[in-house]
C-alpha cells in the first residue's frame, strides 16, 4: 500500500488531492512546512482560491492542520502547515 493510497480512495476534490502531495512533498520529517499560498498556486497553476479552498478541505477531512504565522511587528506571514 503505498503512502497516497488513502488520499486517491477519499472523496477530497481533485485540487485537495493535489495539494496534499505538493505540501506533503515540501514538508520536513515532522510533516510541517509553510509555503505562501501564492507559490503553491503559481506552482500547481491554480488560483489562490482554488488552493484556499483545497487547505480548507484538506483541514475539514483531518489530513492537515494550518496554522496562523506572525511576525514579531503584528504583520502576518506565512501559515504554518502539518501533514496529520
């Protein structure tokens, strides 16, 4: 059985299913990584709402947690995601 397995028998969207492997692809051996929503869109050509709504998908079905990145000044950066 391979590590996707489950991700291709769910019924995610095809755009959840898509960026579920480019985050799990970029993320460390702890399954985090924070790429900008703008590079994940640019890379797999989709629109940023496209990939909002896949993260959020992705969060709905308990395969990724997001979390909200702050600079020290208040600016928000990055989220902060891990594969679950």
């Amino acid at each position: 059985m391979g590590y996707f397995d489950s991700v291709y028998a769910s019924d995610l969207p095809h755009r959840a299913a898509a960026v579920y492997m480019y985050l799990k692809d970029r993320s460390n051996k702890d399954g985090v990584c924070w790429p900008a929503i703008k590079t994940v869109a640019r890379e797999l050509k989709l629109s940023r709402a496209t990939v909002c709504r896949a993260l959020d998908d992705l969060c709905k079905a308990g395969l990724l947690s997001k979390e909200n990145r702050w600079r020290e000044n208040g600016g928000k950066t990055s989220n902060l995601y891990k594969i679950l």
